[in-house]
C-alpha cells in the first residue's frame, strides 16, 4: 500500500509540504522527519504519495490518490493543468490563492528583513482567465507524433513543449489560434528553424487601421526564425494574417531585427484612460502581460506617491515609460532612466507622442551600477518610484544608505539627493525584503505600507508594492 501523510502547508510552486515521521536517529539528535513537497498535493489534505526525488534534507513526490480533499481545492480548468508549466495553482480557489501570495510577502519581509510594514494593504486583484496579452511560445517539430508541430508553453521544470491545442490564460482569441498555429507550421518549408513566437496583444494606435471601433484589440505574432522562408512559405503566411485577422512580424537575428511582416503598417499601443495616455510598443518590448492590472498598478502606485503638482519625480527602471508618463500628467517634473538603450528610446518617443516631452525626460544608464555619486548627478527629486526586474534594487538602496551616512555627516549635498517618499514595485518578494532592509535599517527610511498585486493568476509569480516614507532627523 502506498505511503500517507497529512499535508501541512504550501510552497511557492503550490507543491504540498508535509513531514515525515522521524527515524531513529533524528529522534536520537533531537530532529524532526524529512520534509516533504509533494506536487498537486494541498494543506489539510491526506495523500498518498509517491516519491520522485530523494535528497539529504528533502524528497519530493507526487500525489496519488486525495483521501480528503481541503474545502479550497477546486477543479482545474486547464486539460494540460499538470504539464504545462505555465500555471502551478488553478486547483487552489483564488481567494486562498491571493492569501497564500500575500502570505509569502509578509513572510519574507518578517525572516529576510525582520521588518513589518505599518499597514498590509488590501490585495489588488482582477480578471483570473484570458487575462494574459504578452507571451513567448515555444515551437519543435515532434517527429515521433506523425510530424506534429508543438506550438506553446515548456511543461514544468522541462525543456519538453507541452502538447497543447488551448490555454485559458490567454484571450479567447488567441487560445483558438494555437490549433491553426500548428498547422501553419506544418506547412511552411522551415518548421524545425522556427525556435519560437512571441505574442503581443494590443490596441491599434490608429483604430481605422484593424476596424472603426475604437480600442479594438490587435494580435501581433513575432516569428523568430533561424532560416529565411521562401516565397511560398510568405505567400502561407500573408493567408494566415489575413485568415484570421493578425499582424505578422519577423525576427530573423537579434531583438533589433524584429521588424513588420504583413501588414507593412499599423502600430500597437495600450492605453492609460485615468491619466489620458496612449501608449505605443512594438511586439518585442517589455510590457506588463495583464493590461488591466497595469491600469490598477498605475493608478495604485501614482496614488501612493502622493504626487503634488510642484513635485519632481524619479522614474527608475521606467521601461518604455509606463508610469512616467502618467506621472508628468499630475507632477511639475519627471525624469525616467532605464538601462537598455531601445527602451529608453522607445520612451522618448512616447512623451513625444503623449505631447509630454516638455516635462517627462529620459536617459540610459545601468542601474546596476549605481552608487552615491551617480544618484547626485540626477538632482534633487522628492519622490522615486522603483519597478527592478527580480534582481531587485540592491545597488540603488545601498546607494542612499552611503548618501544617508553622509547626511549624517552634515553633507547637505547628499540630503538634498533622498527623496522623502519610495514607491517600490516588485515582482521578487525575497529581493524586495532584502531591499527593505537596506532602506530601513542603514537609509533611513521607514515602511509604511506593503501589499500585493495578483498580475499573474494561478501562478507562483508574486507582484507587490511597498510605500517608504524618510524619518525625520534630529
């Protein structure tokens, strides 16, 4: 008969945690069992298991059959939930979800920075399906199945490609495409150079160019391909674009080669309506996936900044000008920089756009690289905004650490250079806990409000936000 066990929690992957009764020799030193994850197991349930790995401090394993099933597990509504990579929790209710997510942020900042915010705020949350517009999928050519063409998502912890004809996070759409994407491929004389496509969902920047409703939605496909692809294959994929209503754009080397396919014309923005913004990007840009939590994220974030008209505002790792440019709109003065140089200057040309060049400005420069100095050499800025990749900010908070030391010191330089309030938005709780620290214990500041933001749903991924306010010196 198979092993049992009472599961006791979750881990960030939504694996099941439980323990194992101790040995003889744990108990003989005083230890407990070996811990044990468990994928698609849930806290309170009592499984049987399997195991799939054995290490010195851990196994892991896999559910077999759920004796009791816990009152927040539910159907999956995905047929390939299991092995496509892509989602890890559509069998947790999404409220337990949200809690479990919120759980890990205030846990990290409780063990990594020993520091608890003022206030948890309310998580912010929104549509759970067809909500994700930005997306890379893979593509092989399985030859074992009759010549399938695999177009999507790697099955977890794989370099397989999961054999899926459908995907309930993406618009409907788009889900509907991945069976016509297959047999595209299938045609086209290069299947097995055609490494992968990325998706971008959108809204025309000019609404005449796809239909007269305004903000209806255009699907730009970028084909990265390895081999030129010859006039018939061209001729299959003008047929496609037209077929089923999708812009086309090729990539034949690096990001910089991407350029339109079919049609020659037409430009893809998203908008910003609380704040007037019409935000252009071309396929290949770094854009939130979840175009409605962004609009809450911005106007969330801009709302935390407290922002006053006479205000100057630091924008760092501002990407093509997402919240920047909403901030021009409320403050005196706002200066975005950015480490790579085609999004810095993809953000030029939306203040361009926006008419807000006049008092949104942009530079590059590597973020990764800053110290004490280089945060002086931007001004005096009363209020930064923060959004790192999940690096963090390690770099930019010891930097005001070092600045706050000379504060300390009397230099009145480095005092006019720490902003009074830090909006930080993260997509690594662990690397904005470490962060945190840093702010609070050596920069001076205080925390006074964390709270998480549910962008990705059903996955691991947690989005969160943290509000830094200076102490007051003596």
């Amino acid at each position: 008969m198979p092993d049992s066990v009472w599961v006791e929690s979750l881990d960030l992957e939504a694996q099941g945690i439980a323990r194992l009764p101790a040995n003889e020799n744990e108990i003989s030193e005083g230890r407990s069992g070996k811990v044990l994850f468990i994928k698609g197991a849930l806290p309170t349930e009592l499984v049987s298991y399997v195991v799939t790995r054995e290490r010195a401090r851990f196994n892991t394993a896999k559910v077999l059959k759920i004796f009791k099933p816990a009152v927040f597990r539910i159907e999956p509504k995905c047929k390939v939930f299991g092995i496509c990579g892509g989602c890890s929790m559509q069998h947790l209710d999404i409220r337990a979800q949200i809690a479990m997510k919120q759980r890990v942020l205030e846990d990290d900042l409780k063990h990594i920075s020993k520091i608890h915010p003022q206030e948890i705020m309310r998580p912010i949350s929104g549509p759970t399906w067809e909500y994700r517009h930005r997306a890379r999928f893979s593509v092989v050519n399985r030859s074992i199945k009759k010549g399938t063409v695999l177009v999507g998502f790697h099955e977890g912890k794989s370099g397989y490609v999961a054999d899926m004809i459908a995907c309930e996070i993406l618009p409907l759409h788009v889900s509907k495409l991945l069976p016509h994407l297959r047999n595209l491929l299938m045609a086209v004389s290069i299947p097995d150079f055609i490494p992968q496509i990325e998706l971008a969902v959108g809204e025309a920047e000019d609404p005449r160019s796809v239909d007269p409703q305004k903000n209806a939605p255009v699907t730009a496909l970028v084909f990265r391909h390895l081999k030129t692809f010859n006039s018939a294959d061209k001729a299959l994929l003008i047929e496609f674009a037209e077929q089923h209503r999708v812009w086309i754009w090729l990539q034949p080397k690096g990001i910089d080669s991407v350029e339109p396919f079919y049609p020659k014309t037409g430009k893809l923005c998203y908008r910003l309506p609380e704040f007037e913004i019409e935000m252009p990007f071309e396929p290949a840009d770094f854009i939130q996936v979840n175009h409605l939590m962004n609009r809450a994220l911005v106007s969330k974030a801009i709302q935390l900044m407290a922002v006053e008209r006479e205000d100057r505002v630091l924008d760092l790792f501002c990407g093509i000008g997402n919240f920047s440019l909403p901030l021009a709109r409320v403050a005196q003065f706002v200066l975005g920089i950015e480490g790579l140089a085609n999004l810095t200057s993809r953000a030029r040309i939306n203040a361009e756009h926006n008419r807000l060049a006049y008092k949104a400005h942009f530079q590059q420069s590597d973020l990764f690289l800053a110290d004490a100095a280089m945060v002086k050499s931007w001004g005096s800025f009363q209020k930064w905004l923060i959004d790192p990749p999940r690096e963090g900010a390690m770099e930019l908070s010891q930097a005001l650490a070092n600045l706050h030391a000379e504060c300390l010191k009397g230099d009145y330089s480095a005092k006019e250079c720490l902003p009074k309030r830090i909006v930080y938005v993260s997509c690594n709780p662990k690397t904005l806990a470490r962060d945190v620290e840093i702010l609070c214990k050596h920069a001076g500041y205080e925390l006074q409000s964390a709270g998480i933001v549910n962008m990705f749903p059903h996955t691991s991924h947690v989005e969160s936000i943290a509000v830094f306010e200076r102490l007051v010196q003596k």
